[in-house]
C-alpha cells in the first residue's frame, strides 16, 4: 500500500505535524485539519482512504464527529481511527462505540505507526 489519503483531524499543532511527518515517511498523503468544523467542511469535497480522528477537539469533539461521519451516507464507509490520549479503562470502548472503526493510543508507538496504520487501511483491527 502507498500513496493512500489520509485525513489526521488533530488540534495540537506539534501532534499534527509528527504524525502527517510519519504518514509522509510511509508513503501516505496526509492532510491535515485542526478541529472538526474543518474536517466536515473538508469532507464535503473529499474522500479519504482513512481518518485519524483526536477525541479531544474544539468546537465539535471527536466523540460528536464520530458519530456525524457514520450517520453520513457519504462518509460512513471511511475508516475512522480515535487518536487519543484517552487511554483509561473504557475508554477505547467508548471511541468504538461513538463510532470509531479502531484506536490508537499516544503518546504514539512512533517505530510501528506506519505499519499499525497500514493494518487499519487493510481492514485489520489491531488488538
């Protein structure tokens, strides 16, 4: 797999700039927006392999726009991963159940993220 679109929905500006850096490493294209307002206005025009979604985000939150991109016929098929720092007990459930098709956790796992997000593009879910 090389050269998939992947949308990375982050707020915080050094998060977005290391993980659009990894997915460019990897032979991704990564587009980055900062909250969800911009990911729908985004989506509006496009379609990508794959969206990496932070939970935690100004204006409409990750839990909210989870839900949004799966109650959407254009965007529903579209993978959504939680990016998150949310990493209590339940809180992965939480992410699947607002919508979310799998989860990473941060801080990242830096060495295996290319390949954790190839898994996703695959149709794998990670464990």
């Amino acid at each position: 797999m090389a050269g998939e679109q992947i949308l990375v929905i982050e707020d915080n500006a050094d998060n977005l700039e290391l993980v659009l850096f990894l997915l460019e490493q990897a032979g991704f294209r990564g587009v980055g927006v900062s909250d969800g307002r911009q990911a729908l206005t985004w989506l509006s025009d496009h379609r990508p392999d794959l969206i990496l979604l932070d939970m935690s985000l100004p204006e409409i939150d990750g839990w909210e726009l989870a839900g949004q991109l799966k109650a959407n016929t254009l965007t529903r098929e579209i993978p959504v991963v939680a990016l998150t720092a949310h990493t209590l007990p339940g809180d992965r459930k939480r992410a699947l159940d607002a919508g979310c098709d799998g989860y990473i956790s941060k801080p990242l796992d830096v060495p295996h993220f290319a390949e954790t997000v190839a898994g996703f593009l695959r149709g794998e879910t990670p464990v």
